[in-house]
C-alpha cells in the first residue's frame, strides 16, 4: 500500500531525456531545444540517431555544442524505436528516464511545476507516471488543427477519461493505475527498466513496472509539465496506417500475455463510453467520433490479414 503519494519534499531526481531519431530534420530542433530550456538543472538529452540519410544528424551536432546537456550517439539499426531506446538507455545517467518521441515537445510553465511533478519519485513506491492526457490535447493545437488532428484529439482525451474512470483510483491529489491495462508510460525508474520488444512499447513498459510490484500514477491537472506534438495536422490516410499498428500492437501483447483485452471487456465498453460523451458535447464531436470508431474498426480488421513483425511495424509512420 502507499502510505504518502505526494511528498512534502520536492527533491528533483537526475533525468534522462532519450529520442530515438530517424530523418526527422523538420522537427527535431524544436523538440531538442524545447527540452533543452526546460527550467532544471538536473536533466540531460540523450538522442539515438538511427541511420539518417536527411539532415537530422547535422543539426544534433548543431545543438551539442550550444546545449552542453545533449549527447547523441550514431547508429544503424534501423529496427525501430524500441532497438534504439534499449541501446541508449544504457547511456542514461539519470535515475529517471523519459522517452520523448521526436514530434513531441516537453513542457512545463515553470521550475516549481516541473519540481513538483517529478518529485513524485521521491516515493519509492512509485515506479512511474503514465500519460495524463494526450499529447494532441492542447487549445493551441486543436484550434488551428485539421479533422484528422481533431479526431486524434478528442478520441485520445474521451480515451484517457475513459481508462481513468475505469481502472484508477484517486489518492492524495494523484490517479493511482488499478492495473496495467492500456496506460502509456514513458517516465519512469531506469532500473525498472526491461528491454521492449513489441510496437507496444509504452503499454508493455506499464506492465513491467507493475508487475515489479511498483505503483503508476497520473496527474488530473493539464497545467502540469506534460507532451505535446509539434504538429497540428494528421492526414485520414496516415491515421488509418497508425491504427493499422496499434491493432497488431494489441495483438502482440494479448500473444504475449502482457495484457488481455477483448470486444466484452474493454472495446465495446469505450465506444459506448465514447459516443455517450461526444453527443453531450455536441454534433461536431459526436460525428467526428463515430467517425474516428468506424475508422479503426476498418484498420483492426485489416490488421487481421498482415502479418507484421515489430521491425517492419515501426516503419509504419506519419509522413512528415
């Protein structure tokens, strides 16, 4: 049991920021620099460059000599995210890790907010912090967004409402995880950390936390330190080739007894959840969600008849 979620203390551990890298020349500046500037000084950046043919490389090497917190490391494995994550975070010399994809950004308004939200470490029952809201939810980005943004927008944020209702419980200003199911953890202990080998890394990490025994917790205010993408658009065609990997994710890790998901137990469940929520918000959300439902039905579907190993999965991406 925990006996204290949130530390009177706001003792701030080391932190190591990892991106994996592969021809990302259009946002990799921003993401970097974003995380660069953040108030503390107790972070680094660590970035996996994996087989750049484009200029990624050149503006990390850029960066090193202005940020003295960034190192970067040359690779060629060219086997997706999860291989370049498990060979940098042996480089990680922080006792926290955060894995930052390279079309995010990490932000926190200021230093008393970004103390406050790592501090949480200093309960040593705690072992990570699941995504509190997704990274597209953001009124700056939805705003000035496209439909595909907004369907990626409102279906994430009905999602994370749905799993927090569902499967957490409240305790002294924080969300604690019941159980692993569907919760994406990407800040957590480095020695908690197992080697990730489905497209799933995010989902499969939660399991593995927990089933060392450690607690998982999520923060219900979206002022605190969170992602946020560094786009605002999202073509249908890319959305559908995502879901496309998201199912075979799923289906990896029900194989693999990370998790057992099903129509009954978790799926239908949601859309009811999803549709009942959207009208009360209106027809634009409520259309958008139908659609958006219709939409990843058709991609686990089609996901049924490939046959796709997590090396070829990951090279299954938005096209920037």
């Amino acid at each position: 049991m925990l006996k204290k979620l949130k530390p009177k203390k706001t003792k701030v551990p080391k932190i190591s920021f990892l991106i994996a890298a592969h021809n990302e020349e259009k946002i990799i500046r921003e993401c970097v620099e974003t995380i660069a500037n953040l108030p503390s000084k107790k972070h680094e950046i660590i970035v996996g460059l994996d087989g750049c043919t484009d200029r990624t490389e050149e503006i990390v090497k850029e960066l090193a000599e202005k940020h003295k917190n960034l190192r970067y490391f040359s690779l060629n494995l060219r086997q997706g995210k999860n291989a370049v994550i498990n060979e940098i975070i042996k480089k990680a010399r922080g006792e926290i890790v955060v894995i930052n994809d390279a079309d995010w950004i990490f932000i926190s308004k200021d230093k008393k907010s970004f103390d406050k939200f790592f501090s949480v470490f200093d309960n040593p029952k705690i072992g990570g912090i699941a995504e509190s809201f997704p990274a597209e939810w953001h009124k700056d980005r939805i705003e000035n967004s496209d439909i595909g943004y907004k369907m990626e927008a409102y279906s994430s944020f009905l999602w994370y409402e749905f799993q927090k209702e569902k499967f957490t419980y409240e305790k002294e200003g924080l969300r604690c995880l019941k159980e692993p199911t569907m919760f994406l953890t990407n800040i957590f202990r480095k020695n908690l950390y197992k080697e990730n080998l489905s497209l799933g890394d995010d989902f499969e990490r939660t399991h593995y936390i927990m089933s060392q025994g450690y607690k998982i917790v999520q923060f219900d205010n979206d002022k605190m330190p969170r992602i946020k993408t560094t786009y605002n658009t999202l073509k249908i065609k890319d959305i559908f080739r995502l879901k496309i990997r998201t199912a075979v994710a799923r289906a990896q890790l029900n194989e693999r007894n990370l998790q057992n998901i099903t129509i009954g137990n978790y799926y239908f469940p949601f859309i009811v959840y999803a549709l009942k929520e959207s009208m009360k918000k209106g027809l634009n959300w409520f259309g958008i969600i139908l659609f958006w439902i219709i939409l990843s039905s058709t991609a686990a579907f089609f996901a049924g008849f490939k046959k796709i190993g997590t090396k070829e999965g990951w090279k299954i991406r938005q096209k920037r």
